[in-house]
C-alpha cells in the first residue's frame, strides 16, 4: 500500500461521519460481507486443493481433479464478476442511466428529447443534421435519473464533420446502459451501419416510431420488419413528439427496462460497491482468470504458478474483506485430506 | 574451561539436538567463545523420529542452511543412504531435496565436528535453572548463566536454550507413563521454573513416533522398493565450498593428514538402500477401533495439542473413516544396523495393541518390535515472547531455538538454532542481529510466523507458507542469502568469492540469452534465445522444467553449455519463468517498504486515533517491530495498518522537520 492510498483511507475515516463509517461497516458485515465470504471460502478450499498436491508428493492422495478446480474457480470468477456489477449500479444510481438516443437525420430525436425534458435544450431545425455533436441531459423517470445523450444521426453518405459525428455515436452506444432508436414513421428506416449494429442488444435498446401524427395507422414496412427481427428487438413503440402520443407508454417501458438493469441477486439489502471495492475485485477477476487460461493451457501452465494466481485473486478479495491468513488454506488442506505419516 | 562469573563464555547453548549443534557452531564459528551443554554427549543430533532430511520446503531450508555456514547440509550429505528430489515433475520452485540417513553415522560426524570446533567446549550436564541479574537498565531481567544437575554453574553473556520434548517431557503408551523427553531419556524438570520465575508464559504439545522393527522379521517381498535417484540432489553446494578438512565418520581425521570429501570410501550419494511401501489393512482399523479408549490420546490422558500433519494411527481411521488403508514407509535407520523406522503408524495406544496392528499388515506379520510406539508431552513457551533475531522479550541475552518455540522437525530446528547462536554471539558483540526477511527464505518465513503468530500445533514449514516460494528454489539459496552470511561472517572468504562469481556468471548468461538472438543459420527464426526457451519449454509436456532442459532441441551457444550443471539449471529457471520472477521482485519490492517502517519498542497505540478495538488490543500484545510485521497479525486488517502508517509517517516527518530547522536543540 502506498502512502498516498492510506492517506485516502484516513480521509474516509476522519473527514466522513461517523455514521457514513458505520453504514460501510454494516454493509461488509451484511450482505456484501456475506457474499464475499462465501468467494473467499470458495477460493481457500480450491487453493488447498492445489496445495495439497504440491506440498503432499509422497502421500496416498486421490487422483487429482483439475476439472473440479476449474469449476470452482469459474463459480469464484463468476461471482466476483457480478459483485463488480454492482458498481455499475452504484453508478447507476449515482450519475444516472446513460441513455442514446439513436435514429437517422431528421427523425426528431431532439424533438423527443425536448418533449421528455420538457424544456429546449436541444437545438431542434427542420435542417437534417443539426446535432453533429452530442449534448447531455439529465431527467427523472420515474424512480430512475436517466442522462440523456443525443447524438449525430446516421447518415448513409456522411460527410467528414458528419463522419467524426458517427464515430462519437459509435463509441457513445457501447457504453450506453440504455438506447433508444428512434425511427421515423412516415420514412423508411435506414439499415444501422455494423459499428453501430454491434451494440444493438435488446436488453438495453428500446425502438420508437416517431412522427405517428402523421401516419396514424399505417404498418412497418416488410424491409424494417427484417432489420428489427434481424436484431432480436421487440417492434416499435408508436409516439409522437409533438401531440405527446405514447410519450407515457415510452416512460413506462423506460421503467422497466431500467429497473432490469439493476442485479437480481441483493434482493432485500442493496449491494452497491465503491470505487475502491471495485478496484480490488477487478483485481481478483483478472487474477482468477489468468488462474484459468493457465489450467486450460495446453500444456497447462506449472502448477505453483497456478497457485500463486489463485493467491494473489485471493488476497485482493482479502483486501475489502480482511486479510487471508496462510494458515486457513491449511485448515482446509488438513480437514478434506488424511495427511501424514 | 573458564567457568567462574569473572570469566564468562560469551555463548551457552543448552541442548546438543539439532538446533543446540547448529547454535553451538555458528556462535563459535563467527568467534564467540562458546559452551555446549547436553545432558547426554552420546546422543547428540539425534534423529528421534524418522532418519530423514529434507522434504517439501524442508530440503529448501537445509540448502539454506548450508548458505549460512550450518552443519546440517554437508552432515546428510556425507551420511546419506538414499537421495530423492521430490516434485521433480512440478516447476523448480516446490522441488525439494530429501535424504534418508544412517542415524548413527549423522550423530558420530556431527559430534566430531563439534569436537573438532575452535572456539567451542562441549560438556555434559544436564540445565536445571538459569542464573539471572537485574538488565543493566534496572528494569526486567537478564540472563547470566545455568545451573546444572552437577552443582556445577556456568556463566555467560547470552544463553540459547534448545530443549526439544524434554522440558517435563512425559511419554505415554496406552495408559503407561514415564518421565522423559525421549524413550531411554531424561526429563528436564526443573528448568521449567525458572522460565515461570521469569514470567514467561508456557504451554503443552504433543507428538509422537512409530514402533520400530527388526529387519530380520519383514517379509519385503510383499512390499513395494522405492529407490533413490541416479543422480541424487545434494543438500550442500559442493560447487562453492571450500576444500577444507572434511572428514567422514569411517575415516575420523587424524592429526596432520588432511581428508577431502573426494578422498572417502562412501562419497555423497553411492551404494543408496531403498525405502519399502506398505499399508494398513481393514484389521488394522478394526483393531484400532476396537482399542480406541485404549489409546493415551482419546481417554483424554494428554492435554498437549498434536501436529495435524503428522496424526496417530488412531486419528486417521477415526477423521477419515472412510479412507480404506493408509499408506506406510519402512524407513532402514542406517548402514550397520537392521532397525527399521515405520513412517506412518505414530500411535499411543498400548504395546499389545501395536504388536497385533503390526501384524495385521503385510509384509509384518511376523514382525518382531525393537521399541514401542509412543507419544510424548513437553511444555514450550509460546514464540510470540521473542523477538525475530530469537531474543527473549521478557529476559535479556536468553536466546530460544527449536522445539521450544513450538516447531517441529530437525530443518526447522537447526534453523532457528543456527539464527539464535549468531544472534547471542552478535548479541554479546553489541551487534545488530541477523534476521532473514520473509521474501529471502523460508527460514525467515518460519522465525517471522513463530514470533508474529505464534503456534497452536507443533509448527512445521510448508512451501505455501511462503507468500514468494517462487523465488525460494533450493539452488539459489547461496545467492539469496550471501549477503547475510557475509556481513556475519558465515562464510570463509574463499567461498565468498566462490558463490559471488557463481552469482556473476549465472547474471550475465541470463542477460546474454535474454539480449542475443540465435544466428539466422540456425534456422529458430525472430526473438531472442530467451524467448526461444521460453517458447520450447512452455510447448514440451513438462511444463517449463528447466531441470528437463537438457532434452531441451534447442542448439544452446556453447557459454551456456560450459556452464556448471547447477549454474545451467539456475539459468534455465531464471529465463523460463522471467515474468513470474520479475512479477515477484516487484511484489517484493512494494511489500519491502512497509518492512523499513519500524515500530519503536515502547509505542504508544493509544495516541493513534482511529484503530478498532480489536486491532489495538492485539498489536499492544505482539508489539510488532516493522508495520510489515503488524500486517501479519492476524485480526490487524488493512485499514489499521493505514491508520498506523500515516501515524508513524506524520511523525517521522516532524522530527525529520524539527530535526532540519532547529539544527541546535533548544535549551530551557
């Protein structure tokens, strides 16, 4: 640990109430404390499974199992992955959902922007490609903050300030907890360039017909019928804009699929890690995982090398929760394995 | 031999087992004028338990040793029966070396060299009490000599006590007891009080040891051999010793003519006897079942706690019932004895119960039993009451080695047994002590686990003890710990010399490999010839070995080749597993800062604000001497340690501030 790492741990201590230190204890006592614990239990029971073959060469052991190793340190990984998840949330709920608004020039993405804001923030013109830039908003959706970025429409034949445009586009969609693809119903939809296709997925993407002032009634065309199948993505919710057609079915369904962005599985007690938790977890999945590119190798690679993976993945997961001691692998090693002679 | 208070020695080490024999050599060995005392010279070295050396982590430690100018290494060496490396399948780092040894030949080559010891008097006596004064602080106490049973006093400086199990050791079989550290032993009863008197803290452990057998009465044919290698592994670095008088028990030296290691009939290594395998059947479980309450462990007749890695007979049927058979060893205790150790069958239960379990396994059906089964009881002090260079905290100048402190094993042993002599003869020099930080070894890992944590069970070393095993491969022990051996005067010049050009042509073959490419005509196409071994050896079935090297199809540059065999493997390791080592050094190296943060003795904790309850408590009692250290206590999470380290920091930096703008102190 560095000095400057345990100078921000004095802060937390001194300068934060003395119930803000009390929440976080409650926290790894509770739920987050339990979880962990469980990793930790996990890991040590491996880790003493790869011990016992190191430190034991002369004993009468069972044929050793590498699959049930793997295994084991998958369902490790695989919890510390949803642990770190839950920062996501954190942030979530912190600095709001990260929302794309998505659709080819002129479809009216500002003017739904504008209507769910209810303010002119974003600079609408009947002139395609107004917004070359992306610009943020912030608005409460029911119990949910979203951040609201629109960007530069797709356009087939860009242009070079349009094409800079795009590339922003691109990489503002891959980080998006949420997307909507606004379409306009009297036109036909554009087919989304592959850099933007790529991050299409519908557990965050919601499409919307926009304009359906104008074409009350009329059906998708069979071409965009195929784009959206294509896609995996349920059909279009019909609004408009400017009468405020469906802008509450959009709210409601915003609601929902945000509410699905948070984890299942801290049902009752809210798990939401900080920044210093996630570094540490980070840590440990990639630890866990060079554990495992290491044992699927082939050959595999040595096996204290392996170990001292699981270790080091270990001790970060040891970090939020309290160091591990060498002497719990032994535990485990001596109550699963008839040692000595 | 000087004996009045007038004339002190400057060491006394009480015990002649294999850490008084270690402690002994290396006080005197570095100059101290040094009284080995034991109450029975025939017994010393002795291998109460199994004759072997070495094994996992154990044999590492035993090359260590070595490094640091101990017996232990070249005594196996040279009465050596059978060599094995084990783990040679796995990477270098967990290979171990192991040794079955003739018990007598150890015992008679070891006591010769202490015989032969400038600077060293042995005597036999038996330590009933220590002698203490008022520290010359007027505070506590501290130690100035030892009674003996012979009403004779000894005085000196520091005082290292190596009692092994026989500080009111009491043996049981079944429900017999007797008095005693060791079957046909005395018990040191008296020298108890003298710890109490002192206020130091004592405790009970158990262990245990097989029956012993006839070799006449075994039927080997219904066993499996298990040999030594071909090309055995050594424990000492025949490559850098020096040619000094080495003598071997056949052929004790005799005045004037000079005997080499290479001049000897059993030279290291020849004429190997193997070990036989055998196992319990189900009647041995039944009749382990059937005699449980029999058994002096399980009526409840002990109190002390056994090793878990070493459990009775009794403690493998009953915690793994499920397990059929056990394996067993029959151990040859030596050359020109037909004894035979059987490792595996440690028990307490009564001797006509041994001698039916005996024989309900094959190969022992007709065994005839030299010497029971038996375990015994001993006190220790717990080793959370010293400090690491081995020093009591409650009494000046008294040193503890061995199973005293709770560890059990002879490498363990002469480990601390040699720190602890250096240590009392630095002591008395008003030299610093030598401690051997964590990431250098196991012996530091093992003083440093005993003094910060303490024991609940007889300690023994593991490699994953050891947070940076990777670095701790048993043939760079020399390398690891020359400085040390140099700054406490270890190691002759000559061998100093030896091991630093040793040192200096493995450095610069492993930066010619990782620096030149092979030439284009060989074919290899681009990288360098590290990145070709590392390549090669990651493809081929045994991992990165580099012990496999030598199958190794890559046309190596003949600098390599001329290389020693132990410098070419050395090399190999130190290519192949670069990135591991290199990831190593660094965590080292962040992990060494907070070993520079030193604690001062008399820290107040209760200034610093912010540590839990908890945390306080337990570092007022174990009075950490580096903040690495207090991070090793268990119960002291990080977020303690901070709050110590910006503590300790802030204050460094003012008196460092006070220090630079107030040059002159002021005076009032």
């Amino acid at each position: 640990m560095e000095l400057t790492q345990a100078e921000a741990v004095m802060d937390l201590i001194h300068a934060r109430s003395e119930r803000a230190l009390a929440a976080a204890q409650r926290q790894l006592q509770g739920e987050l404390g339990r979880f962990l614990g469980e990793l930790i239990n996990a890991t040590i029971l491996t880790l003493s499974q790869i011990e016992v073959y190191i430190d034991f060469p002369e004993e009468d052991l069972p044929v050793e199992n590498r699959r049930q190793v793997v295994e084991a340190l998958e369902n490790v990984l695989r919890g510390t992955v949803r642990l770190l998840a839950t920062q996501a949330y954190g942030d979530l709920l912190r600095d709001g959902v990260k929302t794309v608004l998505l659709g080819a020039p002129n479809v009216g993405k500002s003017s739904l922007l504008n209507a769910l804001v209810g303010t002119e923030r974003a600079l609408v013109s009947p002139e395609p490609g107004t917004t070359r830039d992306y610009i943020e908003e912030r608005l409460h959706v029911g119990p949910h903050l979203l951040r609201l970025i629109d960007t530069a429409g797709i356009n087939p034949a860009p242009g070079v300030l349009e094409q800079r445009g795009m590339a922003k586009t691109a990489e503002c969609l891959s980080r998006a907890d949420l997307i909507l693809w606004v379409m306009d119903a009297a036109l036909p939809c554009p087919t989304l360039p592959p850099e933007f296709a790529q991050h299409i997925r519908p557990d965050k993407t919601l499409l919307v017909r926009n304009k359906i002032d104008l074409v009350f009634g009329q059906n998708l065309s069979d071409e965009d019928l195929v784009q959206i199948k294509g896609l995996d993505l349920d059909l279009p919710l019909d609004v408009s804009a400017v009468t405020g057609v469906g802008l509450g079915e959009l709210r409601a369904a915003v609601i929902d699929l945000v509410d699905g962005l948070r984890p299942a599985f801290f049902a009752e007690e809210q798990i939401a890690i900080n920044a210093r938790h996630a570094d540490a977890l980070r840590r440990a999945a990639d630890a866990l995982q060079a554990a495992l590119s290491g044992l699927t190798a082939v050959p595999p690679l040595p096996i204290e090398l392996i170990s001292g993976d699981v270790r080091a993945g270990l001790d970060a997961l040891g970090e939020i929760a309290g160091r591990v001691d060498n002497e719990r692998i032994l535990d485990a090693l001596f109550a699963n394995f008839c040692i000595g002679k | 031999m000087p004996d009045s208070p007038a004339l002190p020695y400057d060491v006394i080490v009480c015990g002649a087992g294999h850490a008084g024999c270690e402690a002994a050599l290396a006080s005197a060995r570095t100059g101290a004028r040094t009284l080995l005392l034991t109450g029975n010279l025939d017994t010393v070295a002795q291998m109460s338990c199994n004759p072997a050396i070495g094994g996992q982590a154990k044999g590492q430690m035993v090359r260590e040793i070595d490094a640091l100018g101990g017996e232990m290494a070249i005594n196996t060496d040279l009465t050596g029966i059978q060599f094995r490396l084990l783990n040679e399948s796995k990477g270098p780092a967990v290979q171990s070396p192991r040794a079955q040894c003739d018990k007598k030949a150890y015992q008679f080559r070891l006591k010769h060299t202490l015989e032969l010891q400038p600077n060293l008097w042995l005597f036999q006596a038996t330590v009933t009490g220590l002698i203490f004064s008022a520290n010359s602080a007027g505070a506590g106490r501290s130690v100035v000599g030892v009674r003996t049973n012979l009403d004779l006093d000894f005085f000196g400086c520091s005082v290292v006590v190596t009692t092994g199990t026989f500080l009111r050791g009491l043996m049981h079989i079944g429900q017999n007891k007797n008095e005693g550290g060791r079957l046909g032993d005395f018990s040191a009863k008296t020298l108890s009080a003298s710890f109490l008197e002192a206020g130091i803290e004592l405790q009970r452990l158990k262990t245990g040891t097989p029956p012993r057998l006839s070799g006449r009465s075994l039927d080997f044919s219904k066993m499996e051999p298990q040999y030594g290698d071909a090309a055995p592994t050594l424990f000492a670095f025949h490559d850098t010793r020096d040619p000094e008088p080495l003598f071997h028990v056949e052929h004790p030296s005799v005045a004037g003519v000079t005997l080499r290691e290479e001049r000897l009939g059993w030279s290291p290594g020849q004429a190997q006897v193997p070990c036989w395998i055998t196992y319990t059947t189900e009647r041995t479980a039944q009749l382990v079942r059937d005699n449980l309450h029999l058994s002096a462990m399980y009526s409840g007749e002990i109190e002390g706690t056994g090793p878990r890695y070493c459990p009775s007979i009794e403690d493998k049927f009953v915690r793994f019932a499920d397990k059929p058979r056990h394996m067993l060893f029959l151990e040859p205790e030596g050359r020109a004895t037909n004894e035979f150790y059987i490792n595996g069958l440690s028990t307490s239960l009564p001797f006509s119960i041994q001698v039916e379990m005996v024989r309900s396994i094959p190969g022992l059906e007709r065994a005839e039993l030299l010497r029971p089964a038996y375990a015994v009881e001993y006190d220790f002090a717990p080793p959370t009451q010293l400090f690491p260079s081995l020093e009591s905290r409650k009494v000046d100048n008294l040193f503890f080695a061995g199973q005293i402190n709770g560890t059990s094993g002879y490498e363990e042993a002469a480990s601390q047994g040699l720190i602890a002599g250096v240590n009392a003869a630095r002591k008395g020099r008003g030299e610093a002590p030598l401690i051997i930080a964590r990431h250098e070894g196991y012996i530091g890992v093992l003083i440093d686990d005993l003094v910060t944590k303490g024991t609940r069970e007889p300690y023994r070393m593991f490699t994953s003890r050891a947070e940076h095993r990777l670095l701790f491969n048993h043939g760079s022990a020399e390398m690891r710990l020359v400085h040390h051996a140099r700054t406490c005067g270890l190691l002759s010049a000559t061998r100093l010399a030896r091991i630093d050009a040793k040192a200096a042509r493995i450095f610069a073959e492993v930066q010619r490999l990782e620096q030149t490419r092979p030439a284009s005509s060989l074919g290899l196409g681009q990288g360098t010839w590290g990145d070709h071994i590392r390549h090669t050896l990651a493809r081929g079935s045994a991992g990165l070995a580099p012990e496999l090297a030598a199958k190794v199809e890559l046309p190596l540059p003949s600098e390599f080749a001329d290389l020693a065999k132990e410098e070419r493997a050395e090399v190999l390791y130190r290519v192949a597993y670069a990135g591991y080592l290199a990831r190593e050094e660094r965590h080292v190296a962040r992990l060494s800062e907070v070993e520079k943060i030193k604690i001062p003795a008399d820290f107040d904790y209760d200034q610093v604000r912010g540590l839990r309850a908890e945390s306080l408590i337990k570092l007022k009692a174990s009075r950490p001497v580096s903040l690495g250290q207090a991070g090793r206590i268990s119960g002291v999470n990080p977020a303690d340690l901070s709050v110590l380290m910006v503590y300790l920091e802030t204050k460094r930096r003012r008196a460092k501030d006070a220090r630079t703008t107030h040059p002159t102190p002021e005076k009032s």
